[in-house]
C-alpha cells in the first residue's frame, strides 16, 4: 500500500479496513474516507481536520482525492453519490 502521506504532502490518520473478504473485494477498487492531520490554507479546519475520500485501485494507488467535507457523513455521502451517479455520467468538453 501507498504511503499516505505521499499524497501531496499531506499526513493522513488512516482508518484500518481489515483484511479483504473472500468474496474477491481485494481485485476491486474502493473508496477509502479518512480525516486529515493537516489541511491547506484553501480549506476550512475543524479540530483535527477535515474528511475526505481516496478513489484507489486494486494495488492501493490512489487515482483520485476529494476535497474536504465538514463531515463524516458529508464525505460519504459524496461517494454514495457517485457510486449511484457515476455509471450515468456523460463526458462533455468545453467549447
């Protein structure tokens, strides 16, 4: 797995997920949420920081990171989201 916090310099406090199932949840993708140590200047800070959510692939490299959410529930809100939505979503260019 990818060192956290060589992720644009940030530090995470990463959440153990546990071994994979036997259901082959180790070949997929997953969303992973955590709370961040430190936050930017361009977002807002609660106590130890903000939530946010990795899009990582089966090998654990992250393909993409959210920006912060005030919440928990904020963030999973959000991947619920896109786990319902993304499937629909077209892909558009400007001009």
């Amino acid at each position: 797995m990818p060192d956290p916090a060589a992720n644009e310099g940030a530090d995470h406090n990463w959440q153990a997920n546990g071994p994979a199932s036997k259901h082959g949840e180790d070949q997929r993708c997953q969303f992973r949420l955590f709370q961040a140590d430190r936050v930017g200047l361009t977002s807002t800070q609660f106590d130890c920081g903000d939530w946010r959510w990795q899009f990582c692939s089966p090998s654990g490299e992250i393909i993409t990171e959210s920006a912060g959410y005030l919440s928990e529930a904020q963030c999973r809100a959000s991947v619920l989201r896109l786990q319902n939505e993304a499937a629909y979503a077209s892909i558009s260019m400007p001009g």
